[in-house]
C-alpha cells in the first residue's frame, strides 16, 4: 500500500474515531439531561438536552461526509471530493446558528413573561449537577476534538469540537440559571433566561467564525495573501525559474489548489524545463501537503 493511502486511511481512522467517541458522550448526555430536566422540573435543561441532540445529529454529518471526501479522483469529479467535507461544514455551522438563536429566542420569551409578573418554576438538584457534568464532559472533548482536527487537517472535525465548545456555553449559562433560581430564591430565578440570551450570542459568533471561511471556499476565494506570497517565494527559490504569474489558488476540502505560470529560458531543452517544474511541484507539496493539486504552465523568458 502506498504512503499516501496509509496517510489517508490514518486520517480517516482518527476523524472516525474521535467523532464516534463524541457520538457516544453526546447519546450519555442526552438521555442524563432530559432524565434531569424531567425529574427536576428544568426547561431550561430539557432545552439544554435538544443542544446536545444537535451535536449528535452534526457527528453524524461528520462521518458521512468525511468518507465521501476522502474517496479518490473520479470520472465525474477531477477534483475530488473535499467539497462535501466543507458542505459538512457548512451544515454544522448552520446548525450552531440555529440553535444559537433558539437559545436567544427562548430566553427572551423567559424575561419577557417574568417583567409581565409571572413566576417561573424553580428546578430540582439533580439539574444542577447534571448542567456542571456537561460542562466538564463537553470541554474535555471540545479539546480533544480540535487537536485531532488540527493534526488531519480536517474543517469539519474543528467545526465539530467548536459545537462541543457551544454546548459546553450552553450548560454554563444553564448552570447559572439553575443554581441563581435554586440557591437565591423565586426573585432571582430569571437569571436562567438571562445566561441563556448571553450564551446563545456566543454560540451565534461561533457559528459565524464556522461560516465564513466555509463559504468562502465554496464561493472559490483564494487564499490568503501571506500564503500566495509564500507560493512566489517557493518557486522563485528553485534556480532558472522567473516571474511567477498569473497564480490563482484555492482550497477543496482539506486540499489546496495552485495554478500559475512561470518564465524560464526559451534555449532550454524541454527535459530541463520539466526537471524544473517538477522541483516547483515537489517543493510546493512539502509546504501545502502531498495531496496538493498544481498545475505549472512555463513560457519562454522575453
């Protein structure tokens, strides 16, 4: 089996892994928090269970598309498939600003009917701990989550540990709430509804920070300036090759694309114009990654 492969069929396992093992935190925390939210009479944690009800519903997402994006070079896409890798991404980022603003929206209707003089409901014990359980679990993960996405390159596996961050988020303005509601008596139990609005902006720029990048690649931006110029020094370093030009980048997934055009001598024979932009190739894929796509076209120095 080729390098490469092991390199992918590693990365895969990984992703798979770390998404499988926040799959079965999230099917814990789900059925704990609706268990607590019931028994201890807490809306704001049976709200705080359909967070995590999202979270599992983006793991899924997550090891869908992660192995199509992985899948080779095909008929019907030359590229390959890293797009569906940022439409998973896409998707979580959605899903966070969803939730995000069901959260926003909740608790606002929470103020509201308390300035109206109604008298909200006071929840059990058994809410409280599980709210500060879910604090623990969910950044535990969220840590673990982005250092294997940072390692495999993999958006929609970052994506998926900032959604464990924004549960994290929720529980704490749910822990708030629910400790202010039972430790400081019935006048202060809005401050439930009130962490709820304040965290649910949190989660809103989280799901933000996801989305622009995401659609960025999808509407093909290039990439940033620091790293095109980086490109031009890259090929202006290998000997004989001028005037890096009409470079266009942009990224598929975890991949990057490069086209350019570079000046080399018209007197040189085509073997030593190849070399030459072989040793561009080889030096580009150790800066960008060997799955980078480049394409090299030469014209003869004027």
């Amino acid at each position: 089996m080729a390098m490469d492969e092991i390199d992918k069929n590693v990365r895969r396992k990984k992703i798979y892994g770390i998404t499988l093992m926040g799959s079965a935190v999230n099917v814990a925390l789900v059925l704990f928090k609706f268990i607590a939210g019931i028994i201890g009479h807490s809306t704001a944690m049976i709200a705080d269970a359909v967070h995590s009800l999202s979270d599992l519903a983006t793991d899924v997402i997550v090891l869908v598309f992660v192995r199509i994006s992985d899948k080779p070079e095909d008929k019907g896409h030359d590229y390959g498939h890293g797009k569906y890798e940022t439409f998973a991404t896409l998707l979580i980022g959605v899903a966070l600003f969803l939730v995000g603003a069901g959260i926003l929206w909740s608790g606002g209707t929470q103020i509201y009917a308390y300035c109206q003089g109604e008298t909200l409901n006071s929840p059990g014990w058994i809410a409280l701990w599980a709210a500060l359980f879910s604090i623990a679990s969910k950044e535990i993960l969220f840590h673990y989550t982005r250092i294997v996405g940072k390692k495999y390159d993999s958006p929609a596996v970052i994506a998926n540990a900032w959604h464990h961050r924004s549960d994290a988020f929720s529980s704490i303005g749910t822990a708030v709430g629910i400790g202010g509601a039972i430790l400081l008596g019935e006048e202060w139990r809005v401050l439930d509804p009130l962490a709820a609005v304040v965290v649910s902006f949190f989660i809103i720029h989280v799901s933000i920070k996801q989305l622009v990048p995401c659609l960025g690649e999808l509407m093909e931006c290039s990439l940033p300036d620091d790293e095109e110029r980086k490109i031009n020094d890259i090929v202006l370093s290998v000997d004989g090759v001028e005037e890096p030009h009409h470079l266009r980048t942009r990224r598929i997934g975890n991949r990057t694309a490069i086209d350019l055009h570079v000046r080399m001598n018209g007197d040189l024979p085509l073997f030593e114009a190849h070399y030459r932009a072989t040793e561009i190739e080889q030096k580009l894929r150790e800066a960008f990654g060997s799955d980078t796509y480049i394409n090299i076209h030469v014209e003869p120095k004027k």
